[in-house]
C-alpha cells in the first residue's frame, strides 16, 4: 500500500539539505489533534543546517514544498509544518491494503532467518501456580506472536521450576500424610497441600526440616526412591498444566525444565573456573561482582549443589549452542531484576559476545484485591479458580442478556479468558497491578470483553449486509473526520505492532485496539451503515471489514479470541 509517512519523507527529502530519509521518517509525528493535520515535520532539527529560526525555514518550505496528489495542503504553525493527507487516496489505500493483506495485515518479514528464544510461564512443580505466573505466561505468549507475525523464527521454553529444597519437603509429606489417587486426580492443588502441611507441622517439629533436606540430598545423589517419586510428582503436575494452557490457548516448543540442566552444569562450571571467575567464600562458589555493584554471583552451595543461577547460565549457553538466537527474552516479575544482572554480568564476564542478547522482561506485581500473594500461606489465588472464575462469570451474563446464543460454552469460555489476558496486558508492563473480580471482568470501559464485543458488532453489520465486500467503492464517503480517525488508527497498526516488539510491550497494542474499537463505536453510532444508498453502504461496509479485521489481528496477537457473535 501507499505508506503516507514514508511517502511524505520521500517528498521531503529534496528539501531537507543532507538529511536522510530514515531521519526525516523518524522525525514525522503525528499530531494529537487532527485538526493540525495528519502529520508534522518540527523544523527545528533543521535550524542548525540552514542556519534559520525554525519558523522562518517552516514558512519558506511552506511556499517552496510542491506536494504529490496524496497530500491536501501543508501549514506553517510556529516552526511545524502540518500535512493534510488527500482522505480520498488516504481511505482508498488503507482499506485496500488491508482488503489484500486480509489476517496478514501488519505483518513483515524484519525477523526473517532470526531466532528469538522466549522463557516464559515457568511455574515451579509444588508450589502454587499463581496469577504472577499467570501474567509470565500471558506477556511471554503475547510477544512469541507479535515475533512471530514479525517474521522471527520463536522457541517458547517452559522453563519450570522443577528441582529444588521443596521436593525434599513434599517427599515427606508425602510419605506422611499424602495419597496417590488425589494427585492424580488434582496434582497442582493436592502438591501444594502438601507443601503447605509441611510448613505448618515443621513449625512444631523441626526435625523434619532435616529430613527433608536428607530427601533432597538423595535426588541429587541419584537415588531410585527419591527420583521416581520427583518424577511423578512432576509428571502428574505437567499433565495438568497442560490443562490449563489448553485454556488460555498457549504453547511451547519445550519444555526443558530447571532439572534438563542437572547433568550440563559441571561443564559450565569448568568453564567458568579456567576462565578465573569462581572465588571461594565460607565454602560456597561464587563470582565475585563487587566491581559492578552486585552482590556476589552464588554458583555452588557448600554441600555442593548448584543453584538457580548456576541453572540459568547453563540454560542460556544450552538455547545459545542449539537455537543459535538472535535474542533470548527472559519474562518474570521485576522482583528477580538482581538474579538476571547477576547471572547476565557473568557471562559477559565469560567473554560470549551474545551477552548483549539475553534480555530480562520485567514485569510488576500482581497484588490481589490490594494484598500480596504469598506462596506457603493463603491468600494464593490460583490460576485455575481465576480463569474457571471468569468463565463462570461470563456464563452468568449471556444466560441474562443473551440466553439464545449459539455455541454459549465456548463463547464463555473465549471472553472469560479474554478478559484475564486483556487485563493483564492492560498497562505497561512494569506497572504494579491489583487483580480483582470486578476490574477484570467489566464489560464497559477499557477492557477485553468490550473490544471483542466491538469485533461481534462489526462482524454482525457484515452479516446483516448480505453484500460482498469489495475493493469498488466510493473513499469520497469516508472522508468526514469521524471515519478518517479510524482509518488513521487502522494505517498506524503496522507501525504499532513494531513499536510492541522493539519495547517488548503487549500494551501498546491493547491500548491501540481500544482507540480502534472506541473510534468504530463512534463511525457506528454516528453513520448508519446498512442505508439504502448503495454507494454509501458499500463504503461504510468497506471500513466495517477493515476493523474487524484489525481487530481480530490485534486480539490474536495478545493471544485472545474474537469471536463473530456474543
Ligand atoms: N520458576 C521461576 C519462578 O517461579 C521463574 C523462572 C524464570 N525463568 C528463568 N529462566 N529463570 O520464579
């Protein structure tokens, strides 16, 4: 299609002295307001090269600049120069493109032949899979499919907590109190139990403490009992989680969790070794840090266990060697900021160039109705009670507002999870965010279930029209200013989607479909769409299309469905 900003550097260019077209590209922005036009070019850069007051280079350019038939007019207001597009060629082309590249829309190829390894979801086997786990999975699958539609090759890992102190713990708990049958029934729930009751007993007695460590000591010892039972317990825990993904329609090329490393790790620790990095202190191995301002880098306990550092180094170097990425995305709450610094400073200081490639995704803390989650004791909202919740929820207000709908489970479940996913994706990322009942599940206001209902609007319009859509119609109909913002926000879409994956940011295309959806609602409520008047139906449906489409696009790239009825 016609890119207007591209094409409108392209005319500038002759007049921007020695500037190259990415610069005068990168320095067009679009105007808040409309009515300063559909795009600026602020001259003041240019102050410098033509040696002038910024307004004084604006108003000679405004009387010099010839212009193609794409733009209307330009203006000088106070050292901008403001471009009006031509709306008729402006409506045409993007309605076409999109008419063209129908679920491809914003699609590219910038990622082609590059890997981008994406570490997300992770829960940890025994303990509560929680809405901060929740969130991981949801950011982390979002930006596997913004990468994907990129162009990028992308490799999900689960990277599950499943080695570690508390399956010595849930060992004797298990041994104690456990029972077979209920965790295969409910593994999740039944192991954390476990975990829970071991807490509170060794609170009263702590020899078990001991007992538990002895458990541990045997899974990394190798012994038969020890591994078989860790085993089932993760199995079992798998299988389950796998339930749950099903749900949110997640996937991941791997599952290679903490224990794949267990007999990798001694290679990288003697790497690390002859390139000096390992200290000694109090018995335990670590690399020093103190000229970076961290505190030391533990590798290795005085009983000779390795750590999740040590895992996570080994990890990377393991992704580096088989997947050969061009990035490695680490996605977990910024309470594990230090653990990446850490473990990303040593291996730079292990000399791999792709140091600068292994990137740490921060996210804030999920607090529930204002209060932390906690992992031994209560207040646990696990994730399946949320997302069976939600879909509970909806199932409620279809019954009230819509009883005759077809397909009502599957439509529950879709905006139920939707909503969750929606929410979570809401604000930048590193936003702390406070989960609760009523937010999450609104159906007005900024959220999931209202842009899906958007997309049900304009696919029901089309339905109703009983008329194919085609590129032959009149763009002289959508020129009004209602229609030409949801034209503008539909042709910076592509543009949108880049921005989220350089800035690894989901939420600027949640924020960006909700300008859509709320620009539609006002083209909808303030046109009528299937009127008599052919060549104004015809239009008017044209752009219908294009929002649903858009829409549709954008909701899949958060990893949420659309759709065609609620
Ligand atoms: N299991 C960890 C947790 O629950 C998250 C793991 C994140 N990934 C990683 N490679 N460290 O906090």
């Amino acid at each position: 299609m016609m890119d207007f900003k591209k094409k409108l550097g392209q005319e500038l260019q002759p007049y921007m002295g020695e500037m190259s077209l990415e610069e005068i590209i990168s320095t067009i922005e679009v105007p808040k307001n409309a009515d300063m036009g559909d795009f600026a070019f602020p001259c003041f850069k240019l102050a410098k090269v033509f040696r002038k007051a910024p307004n004084a280079i604006a108003q000679e350019l405004v009387e010099k600049i010839e212009l193609s038939d794409a733009f209307a007019k330009v203006e000088n207001v106070g050292g901008y120069l403001n471009f009006f597009v031509n709306r008729n060629a402006f409506a045409e082309a993007i309605i076409n493109e999109v008419m063209d590249k129908k679920n491809q829309f914003g699609s590219s190829k910038i990622g082609e032949g590059k890997v981008v390894c994406i570490d997300y979801s992770a829960p940890n086997v025994a303990k509560p899979f929680h809405v901060g786990h929740l969130r991981s999975t949801v950011i982390g699958n979002s930006l596997y499919r913004i990468n994907e539609f990129l162009g990028y090759k992308c490799v999900g890992i689960n990277h599950l907590g499943d080695w570690g102190t508390q399956f010595g713990k849930v060992i004797v708990a298990y041994r104690n109190w456990g029972n077979k049958e209920e965790i295969e029934k409910e593994p999740i729930k039944t192991l954390l139990d476990l975990y829970v009751k071991f807490h509170d007993e060794a609170e009263a007695n702590p020899a078990l403490e001991d007992e538990a460590r002895g458990w541990f000591t045997k899974m990394e010892q190798g012994d038969e009992e020890a591994l078989s039972l860790w085993q089932w317990f993760s199995t079992e825990t798998i299988k389950e989680l796998k339930k749950v993904y099903a749900l949110l329609d997640v996937q991941f090329d791997y599952y290679q969790g903490e224990s794949f490393y267990n007999d990798k790790m001694d290679v990288v620790l003697e790497e690390m070794k002859e390139k000096k990095l390992l200290q000694e202190s109090e018995g335990a191995v670590i690399v020093d840090l103190s000229e970076f301002d961290m505190p030391p880098c533990l590798v290795q306990k005085k009983d000779g266990s390795t750590l999740y550092a040590t895992r996570d180094i080994t990890a990377a170097i393991y992704r580096k060697n088989t997947y050969n990425f061009h990035k490695c995305l680490y996605v977990t709450d910024y309470s594990q900021n230090l653990h990446f610094a850490q473990w990303f400073k040593v291996i730079e200081l292990m000399g791999f160039p792709w140091a600068k490639d292994i990137l740490h995704i921060p996210f804030g803390r999920v607090t529930h109705e204002g209060r932390r989650i906690q992992t031994r004791k209560g207040n646990v909202v696990l994730l399946e009670e949320v997302l069976t919740g939600a879909v509970t929820r909806v199932k409620e207000i279809i019954e009230e507002k819509n009883p005759n709908l077809e397909n009502k489970e599957q439509i529950a479940q879709d905006v139920g999870i939707g909503a969750v996913i929606f929410n979570d994706l809401s604000n930048n990322r590193i936003k702390d965010i406070s989960f609760s009942w009523e937010t999450a599940f609104s159906f007005e206001g900024e959220t999931g279930p209202y842009v899906q209902y958007t997309h049900a609007r304009a696919s029901s319009v089309l339905r109703k029209a009983e008329m194919e859509v085609t590129s032959d119609f009149n763009p002289e109909v959508l020129t009004d200013d209602v229609t030409m913002t949801v034209l503008k926000d539909l042709q910076r879409f592509p543009e949108v989607i880049q921005d989220a994956e350089r800035k690894n940011e989901p939420s600027i295309i949640t924020r960006h479909i909700i300008d859509i959806a709320q620009g539609f609602n006002r083209f909808y409520h303030d046109h009528p769409i299937l009127v008599e008047d052919v060549e104004t139906k015809k239009a008017r449906l044209a752009v219908v299309y294009a929002v649903k489409e858009v829409l549709s696009i954008g909701l899949y790239l958060l990893g949420i469905k659309a759709p065609e009825k609620m």
